[in-house]
C-alpha cells in the first residue's frame, strides 16, 4: 500500500494521473453564441458546453468555482463524462483554483465511465490543495466501485473511512453501501450494517430501513421483513409508500392476498398513507401472474376510483396477465382502451401482444402490429425481432423467417446471441442442416456469439438430424478454441450416441463429462435410460440404474412415459425398478 500525506490508500487503485483518458475537443462555433450570464442553461450539445468553458476560462474575473461545477454537473447529466475529466485537467493547466465540487465531479465521471480506479488518482489533489475531503467524495466513489461489481472493495473502502478516521460516514454512505450489497444478494451483510448504525453516531433514517426491508421481500423472507417494519413504527420512524410497496410486491409474490387486504388498510387507517401507481400495478402484476386477470381488472376499476390514472406499465401488465392465460380477445381490447386514453403504447406492450399472438401461431396478426410499428414512428427493438423470427420458424415460414433476418442486418438492431439460437433452431428442426451450418460457420469466421450454447444447439442439431459424425467433430473442436462444454454439451452428445444405439460410447462420454468435473444432472440421466428403453434393452438399463443408486435419479415424464409403453409387454420391468428406486431411498 501507498501512503499519502499519513493516509493510506488503498492499493488496488493506483495513484496515476496517466490514465488514458485524454479528450482533445475543437469547435468552430463562435463564443458569443452563448449568453455569458447563463451558463449551463442553453447547453444542448457537448460542442455548446465546450464554448462555454472556453468563455468562462477567459473572463475577467473569473466566474466563481460554483459556475465551473454546474457546468460540469449539466455535462455529467448529458453523459459527456469523458469531457469532463479533460476540462478539468484544462483548468488546472491554467492554474484555475479547484474546490471540492469540481473535484467531486470529476470523481464521479470516472465512476460512471467504470473506472473508479481513476476516481481515486484525483484523491491526492484534495490533500495538496489543502481541500478537506467529505462524505459526498467516497459516497461516490463507493457507487462507482459497486458499479464495477467489486463488492469486497467497496466494503473495505467503507471499513477504511470508519478504521482510519478519513471520514465520518453518514445515512447516505451507509445506504449506498447497502444498496450496493443489498442489490447483490447480500442481504445479511445489508442487514448487519443496519444493525451496526443503531449501535452508533448515525442512526438509520426511512431510506436505510426501506433498503433492508426491500432486500428481505426479495429474498422472500417476509416475516423479517414485517417484523423490521412493526419496529420501525416502535422507534418512531413512520413506514412511507416505498416501505409498504416492497412488503405488498413480497405478498403478492407469495399470493398471500388477505396480508395484502390488511396491509392496505393499515396504510390508509392507521397511517394516512395511500396507495400510488406503483402499489396498485404491483398487486395488479401479482394477480396476472397467478392468472387471476378478471381480479387484476377489478383493481384497476378501483384504482381509478381512488383517482389514480392507471398508467402504460399497468395496462401491458394486464395485457400480458391475458396473454398467457390464451385469452388474446382480452389483450386486445385492453390495447384498445390505452389507445382510446391517449396513452401510447411503447414497445414493451406491442412485444407484449405479438407475443401473445406469436404463441398461439395467429402470425397474421402478429406481423400486421409488427408492421404497425414502423407506421406509428417507432422502433421495433431486439427482442420484438427475436419474438417474430421465432414464430415465424414455429409456422415453418423460413423465407419469411429469413427476410426479418435481413432486415435486421440491414437496417434493424444488431442480431444477438437469441437471434442467431432462434435461427439456427429453426433450421435443424426443419432438417435444414446445410443452411444451419452455412450460418454457424460465418459466426465462427467473424467470432461473433460462438459461446457454448451456440455451440450446443450446432451439435444437438446436428445429432437430431442423423449427423453424429458431424456432431462429434464439433464436440472434438470445443478443447482446440478453448471453450469448455457444459452440462448440456455432454448430455446432448450422450442423447446423440443413444439415437444411434451406441451405448458404449454414451457411456464413455459419460465418463469423460466425470472426468471433466461436470457432472451429470437428472436430464443427462433420464436421456441415458430414454435410450435403453428406446431399443428395448432392459438388462442393460436395470444394470445402469443400479449404478445410479444414491444419485438423486428421477424419471421424468418422457422416460414415464417409455416405461408405460415397455410395461405392457415386460410386466417384470416396473418390480425391477421399484427395487431400485426402494434402494435410492435407503442409500
């Protein structure tokens, strides 16, 4: 570790002005295009925020350190981070005075740019400047490592504040570190910090319980969860809508309807707390999920009642609670009446609706909204692509299918891992191979996707369409460009072997997955004994069983439905097996 000035910093982030961030920004529009008095406000693109400094830098006197920060912060809020940093550093060529604030911006542009580690390089100017440090630096510097996903050193970032004495955390220190943890899975950790601020100078304020409670509502503890908002009220610190909305998204996920009934009157009763937008479409989605759409549609009726105006996000969440219950009459008229209200829809509900449409294989309908798009202005986004190659293939319209294809290598977003999986499904399943492989071998040429799961859909494939020697070549290559097959690469190769009759080497490469310190799961398992059953060999499948024994091995519904098939003709197999599934028990 370094040490600066007696504080000692830590290591992982190097104290360097050489960073690799320079920004060279030239402009030729006219200085005086910009009122002089009115910095920031008329700022609508980065070459205007760059004729501004150059304005205020030649002034005289110099407009305060204040104008410089609200500059920056308008430049941050417009994501011109990198700007900021080589303005700075253009300040500090001409020997303008730095105070926090500025300082503070700078850190933060480093944060949002994912580099904290130069967050850290402009720490040592506030020790040579004489500028004492505050809470608001490390606050963001801690958002900007949990940006990064480096929770072991925004953790022990906060331990050195509190260790060394550097600087006083305060409620929102505490909340971003527990926001940070909390949002990460570390809701214990989350937990504990809270139960650390009651033990100390900072006692935690509504933001710093609302984050612990939301992390247990999550975690679908929401005994916890209560229990912590019952306290809150015995310390005096009164739950908000945040608080409540979290413990009814907990409920309703958990259907527990009649907590939900008393909650809602507890807030409005006890309280005079009532619920918003957000609490309404929460309990509406909770409905919609366990199908309970016709109920969803009665809150809303409620809802308005209250006089609050259902919103976008309410509306495609009914309409999707429609969706997948089939009901597609009621997803469109749902659609209708948002349109009827003057409320847009985006393209999460046409997604929502194609969807729909795309399930139940009415492709007409789908590509008419599809197209309906485009017409009202909008733009269709990966995943509506994704949503309409992939019922496109389900009808077995290939030439349709491809044309989308095109369109979006031409003019739509960039194909992704989905895309090029939904393509080259598609083929296989229409025995397509040569078309298939044509594709797979232009994203192995340009290396764009070639991760194992392509890779298996290739070799499962391949396996489906008789193609085993094919499949097993591409399996072979995985170990020469350094790809590691998975779970689901040996299970598909095992599958291939057992279509073929080839146990022998299903079992080798059973063995070789062991090897590999992949091991089997109960899918992989299951293709083994769907094999047997598929040629009739009992011995050979009762022998395997019995290697199985202390596995966890299940049938599932295809291998059940195999062995009601073999039963008929070998009454003895189903004794044989409840034997060894007694034996699974006991072991």
């Amino acid at each position: 570790m370094k040490k600066i000035c007696g504080i000692r910093f830590l290591s992982f982030y190097p104290n360097s002005h050489s960073n690799g961030f320079t920004v060279r920004i030239y402009s030729n529009k006219s200085i005086s295009a910009i009122d002089k008095y009115d910095f920031g406000v008329n700022i609508k693109c980065l070459d205007d925020a760059v004729i501004v400094f150059h304005q205020m830098v030649r002034m005289k006197p110099l407009p305060s350190l204040v104008e410089f920060s609200k500059l920056f912060n308008t430049m941050i809020n417009r994501r011109h981070y990198s700007p900021v940093v080589s303005l700075f550093r253009e300040m500090q060529k001409l020997g303008i005075p730095i105070n926090g604030f500025i300082l503070t911006s700078v850190i933060n542009s480093y944060s949002l740019m994912h580099r904290a580690d130069c967050g850290f390089s402009v720490l040592p100017i506030y020790l040579k400047k004489g500028i004492p440090f505050d809470t608001v630096t490390f606050n963001t510097l801690i958002r900007g490592i949990f940006a990064e996903n480096k929770v072991k050193d925004a953790v022990e970032l906060f331990k050195k504040l509190v260790r060394d004495k550097i600087c006083e955390p305060d409620e929102v220190t505490y909340g971003t570190l527990m926001n940070g943890l909390s949002k990460r899975g570390h809701t214990e950790k989350t937990l504990g910090l809270l139960r650390l601020m009651e033990q100390g100078n900072t006692k935690p304020n509504i933001f710093n319980y609302n984050i612990v409670i939301d992390a247990l509502c999550r975690d679908g503890n929401l005994d916890a969860a209560i229990s912590l908002l019952n306290e809150m009220k015995q310390k005096g610190i009164p739950p908000d809508i945040v608080t409540y909305n979290s413990v009814i998204d907990g409920l309703c996920k958990l259907g527990q309807w009649d907590k939900v009934r008393t909650l809602f009157s507890d807030m409005a009763l006890n309280l005079n707390i009532y619920p918003d937008v957000r609490t309404f479409n929460i309990v509406i989605d909770g409905l919609c999920k366990e199908g309970k759409v016709a109920d969803a549609e009665e809150v809303m009726k409620l809802m308005v009642g209250r006089g609050v105006e259902p919103n976008i996000i309410t509306y495609s969440v009914i309409m999707d609670g429609y969706c997948l219950c089939g009901q597609l009459d009621g997803a469109r008229r749902i659609f209708d009446i948002m349109i009827d209200k003057n409320i847009e829809p985006d393209i999460i509900s046409y997604n929502i609706l194609i969807n729909g449409y795309c399930k139940k294989k009415k492709l007409s309908e789908a590509m008419l909204l599809f197209c309906e798009i485009s017409q009202k202005g909008s733009k269709s986004d990966i995943v509506t692509y994704n949503i309409i190659l992939q019922g496109l293939f389900e009808v077995g319209r290939i030439g349709d299918a491809e044309k989308i294809y095109a369109e979006m290598l031409s003019t739509g977003p960039r194909p992704d891992i989905y895309t090029r999986r939904t393509l080259l499904n598609g083929y296989f399943k229409y025995g397509l191979v040569g078309e298939a492989m044509s594709l797979f071998k232009k994203l192995e040429r340009k290396r764009e996707d070639t991760s194992i799961a392509i890779y298996n859909v290739v070799i499962n494939g391949l396996c489906k369409n008789g193609k085993l020697d094919e499949a097993l070549a591409v399996f072979e290559k995985l170990s020469f460009i350094g790809l590691l097959p998975d779970v689901r690469t040996f299970t598909v190769m095992i599958n291939g072997f057992c279509l073929k009759g080839l146990f022998d080497e299903a079992k080798d490469i059973l063995r070789k997955m062991e090897d590999n310190d992949c091991f089997p799961n109960n899918i992989t398992y299951n293709v083994m004994v769907q094999g047997f059953l598929r040629c009739n060999r009992i011995s050979e499948m009762v022998s395997f069983m019995k290697e199985m024994v202390g596995r966890g091995f299940s049938f599932d519904a295809t291998t059940t439905g195999f062995l009601v098939n073999v039963k008929r003709e070998n009454p003895s197999v189903l004794d044989m097996i409840q034997q060894l599934q007694l034996k699974n028990k006991i072991s």
